[in-house]
C-alpha cells in the first residue's frame, strides 16, 4: 500500500499589527511625578498609540500596592490572564522594581509569559525579554530590586522602633473596649468596657471562657464588624491582653525578612513595655489575678489538655480510634488500636500503623493558614448554602417568630438583673432566683423552638459553620506554632485515611483534607 502524503503549508505568522500593553505601579506618595501613576497612564497611552504598527490593548496599573506579592495585585493578575488568553503580544514596564520586587516571582512571571510568546520590555534596565540572553540580567535586576523593598521595609520598621522607643506606638485597629481619639491616643467606649470588666469578673468567679461566651450570645452583647456571634478564642483573647491595664506591650509579633512573614516573638528582637500608654479598664490586680487563674487552670493536670488529639483521632480504615504512645526516641506517636486489636483478636490487622504527633499538628497549622487565607473561597459557600437552608426552614415556622421574641425578651431581662446586680442595686440572692428562673425559662423557649425546626441538624450545623469562621477571624494572620485553643475550637475530629491524607471535620460538619508530610526527625 502505497503512502499518502499531505503537505501541510506553514501558519500565517504574527500580524503586522503589536498588540501592546503597558504595566504600571506606584508603591509610595514619595516617588517623583514622573514615576505617579496618572503619569505612567498618560505616558504609555500616548507612546502605544504613536508607535507604528502598535495596537494598545489596555493599561493595566496598580496603585499604592506592594510589589512583593503578586497576589494582592489585582491588574498584574488581570495582565497575566490577558496574556494567557493570547490577547496581548508585548508589555512595556518602566522598571523591573514596577514589575515585582521578588526575584522568584519577577522570573516565574517572565518565563511564562515567553512561553508564552509575550515578549516585556524595561525602559530604566533596557532590557528587552525577546532576547533570551537578557534572563541573567532580569534576574541580577530583580535581585536588586528585592534589596529596594527590603530597604524601604527596613525604614519603616525603624520608624515603627522608634515611635515604641518614644512610647508612641499605637496599634491602627484598637481592641474591644477602646476606639482611636485622633493623635495617637486611645479613648474608652463605655458600653464595651462594660462587658470587658463583666468578663474578668466572671473569669474569676469562676465562669470558663465556653460558658462566658454562651452567656454574651444569649445576652446579645454587640461586636464589632459585624460579627455574628461571640467564642470562646474571643474571650481567652481578651483574658490575655494587657491593653485592658492601661500598657501596652510592643513587637509581641515581628515581620521577619523577605518576603515578609508575621511570626510570634520569642526573644528574637526587642520587645517594648509601654506603661500608661492610654487609659486602662481594668486594674493591674485584678488583671494578675486572670493571669494566675489561667496559668493554674493550664497545669499539666488535666489529660485533655496536655493530649488534645485524645478521643479525636479515627481510622478512616476501620473506624476505631487512635491512642497515644512515646517510640524509643522519645517521639510522640498517635497509633490505630484496630492494628492492634486486630491481631489479638485474630481478625487481621488494619493497615493504619502510626502517626507521629507532630505532623498532625504541622498539617493543622497548614489547614488553618489555608482557610485563614481563602475563607471566601472554601467556607464561605458552604455557610451560604446551609443558611439559605435554614431561613427556609424557619420560614415555613409561622410560630417561630413568636418564640424568638419571647426568647429575645427574656434574653434581655437576665441582662438588665446581671447589670443591676453587677452595680450592687439589686440583693445578690434575689438577683440569683430571678436569673434561675429566667434561665429555666429560655431553657424551655429552646426546647419549643428545637422542635418547631423540622430539620434541627441544619440549624445546629450552621452554626456551629458560623463559629468556626468567627474563630478564623479571631485567629492570627498566619500562624506558626500549634494553638490548642484555636484546635479545639475548630476541629471535631480528624480521620485518618490509609494513602496519608488527614481529613479534619471542622465544626458545622466541614470536611478539609490536607496530606500528611512526613517530616525529618
């Protein structure tokens, strides 16, 4: 059989035509006029369209925005994801230090993007990426534009040292029970002092953080922001800050350097004791007090804290659960008791052998930084969905309405008789029946609003979803060590799949599964 030949004659190459983009950015107010970002715009919109047989497609820019992290560059994404639809053949920059200030994200970008095709050009550097030899030079220039950021990071560190030296550091965000008077001062707001002294009070007379946030919630205490519901995290916070004594202790958290991550101070760098730096809430007695109480109610008596991975462990398996044992190295290891079992029960063992303790910790840090950093994305619309749920559920309830303002009533009663007797207005026995009382009362008000739900699995679940974005947003930015509070807080339980994948049931019934990195001893 003879062959058949077909010549395939060769594409039209690129048209005549450039299409053209230019990226802009301006990091400071002190950069010259010429650098501004109005500037950039009117000079590349001109320059693009003089050019023959250039087509200006868009000026992507970002202003006031760091150049460290692609990610918080909204026009830099939008340019790449232009450039990957083939929309654009060539993107002028003024500098590679406009373009990015980290080396690692500056090349992965411009590797792409000539892959791509896409060819960039830097006026200031003259440096063209249609020559592949110029990719020493990006990165020689991008070094040096890292050592530009790191200088300007290091600069305003200092400044930030030297208003703590001078006693003259305060936070932009005050916390609960102060808000910003203008001129570096902090002024109380005296509703929200009010609950913060009712905290510690409670704190020592022996309320928990669990029960003093229930007891908020069904007060209906307000939040700030927005929130929808107070936690427990929220109160150990408060407990443990000394804002509320009037001092304020500086640099507890450091950036440390590039590409500039907030991680807790542990003696690294120098930490700064303010006192009397704005008025205080409460004593430094009493705050003493609070201080002595958690550090007792944390001794390592108690099993639960010290193992706070008992009773949470589950084979994914065979469903038993995991327990607690110490290898010849002294490691601590978390094994299946089916594998166990099973063998002395002669029904074969399970092929969950052991975990070592501190990846399940490492991979809870690495979930929390996870969902810490896109919440909008992962839990978000699970919540959505389940209230949706849940207002239709409550809808289809005419009688609903009628208890949720009786339990608003009520609610609102044992707030005003705690107040009273707070300020000593009311006698302490007559206050402790009338709120026995009241709480027997929303006690049965529940009961009847339970079983008016015909799905009270969504209710508790979207609810529990709810705490546990509240405890996010409570939480630290990124965080670096293990938290048990925050663990405790979130988590339900965790399985443990044979291929070495942990799946953590966060409360509210969501799943994350995160894989388990076996690390180095």
């Amino acid at each position: 059989m003879s062959k058949n030949i077909t010549i395939i004659p060769p594409s039209e190459g690129r048209p005549d035509t450039l299409r053209v983009a230019a990226y802009c950015r301006v990091s400071t107010d002190l950069d010259e006029q010429a650098s501004s970002y109005a500037s950039q715009i009117r000079s590349y919109t001109e320059l693009i369209s003089q050019h023959e047989g250039w087509e200006l497609v868009d000026i992507y820019a970002d202003e006031a925005a760091s150049g460290t992290k692609t990610d918080k560059r909204e026009d830099f994404n939008r340019l790449l994801a232009d450039c990957r639809k083939g929309k654009i053949d060539r993107v002028l920059v003024k500098s590679i230090s406009r373009f990015s200030r980290n080396t690692k994200d500056c090349l992965a970008a411009l590797r792409e993007l000539m892959r791509l095709g896409v060819t960039v050009q830097f006026e200031k550097e003259n440096i063209d990426t249609g020559t592949l030899t110029t990719e020493l030079m990006v990165s020689v220039s991008g070094s040096l534009a890292q050592q530009e950021s790191m200088s300007i990071s290091q600069n305003i560190r200092m400044g930030y040292r030297r208003r703590m030296e001078r006693g003259e550091f305060i936070a932009s965000s005050p916390p609960y029970g102060y808000r910003n008077a203008g001129g570096g001062r902090l002024e109380i707001v005296p509703e929200e002092a009010e609950v913060i002294r009712w905290v510690f009070e409670s704190y020592l007379n022996g309320q928990g953080i669990v029960a003093i946030a229930e007891e908020m919630n069904r007060r209906g205490v307000p939040k700030k922001h927005g929130a929808t519901a107070w936690i427990p995290y929220a109160v150990a916070c408060w407990l443990r800050n000394e804002k509320y004594t009037g001092n304020t202790l500086c640099q507890k958290t450091f950036t440390t350097g590039f590409p500039y991550i907030s991680v807790k101070n542990r003696g690294e760098v120098d930490q700064f004791y303010i006192e009397n730096s704005h008025p205080a809430i409460i004593s430094q007695e009493i705050f003493d007090k609070v201080q002595a109480l958690r550090k007792k109610k944390k001794a390592p008596a108690s099993a639960p804290s010290k193992f706070p991975l008992t009773r949470k462990m589950i084979c994914g398996k065979c469903g038993a659960t995991f327990y607690r044992t110490v290898d010849r190295h002294g490691a601590n290891n978390w094994v299946c008791s089916g594998h166990k079992d099973g063998n002395r029960n002669g029904k074969g063992a399970c092929p969950n052998l052991s975990v070592r303790e501190r990846d399940i910790y490492t991979a809870f840090i690495r979930m929390y930084n996870k969902l810490r950093l896109h919440e909008g994305i992962i839990l978000r619309p699970a919540l959505d969905q389940m209230e949706a749920l849940e207002s239709a559920v409550q809808r289809e309830n005419p009688a609903m309405l009628e208890v949720n303002r009786a339990i608003a009533q009520a609610t609102e009663q044992n707030y005003k008789i705690s107040k009273l007797r707070a300020s000593g207005l009311l006698d302490a026995d007559a206050c402790a029946a009338k709120l026995a009382a009241l709480d027997a009362q929303l006690t049965q008000l529940r009961a009847k609003r339970r079983r008016l739900l015909r799905n009270d699995d969504i209710s508790e679940m979207a609810d529990a979803l709810r705490q546990t974005v509240e405890t996010l947003h409570q939480g630290p930015e990124q965080m670096d060590e293990f938290d048990e509070e925050l663990f405790n807080e979130m988590v339900e339980k965790i399985t443990v799949d044979t291929d070495h994948v942990l799946r953590f049931r966060l409360r509210g019934g969501f799943d994350v599964a995160e894989p388990l990195w076996r690390e180095t001893r």
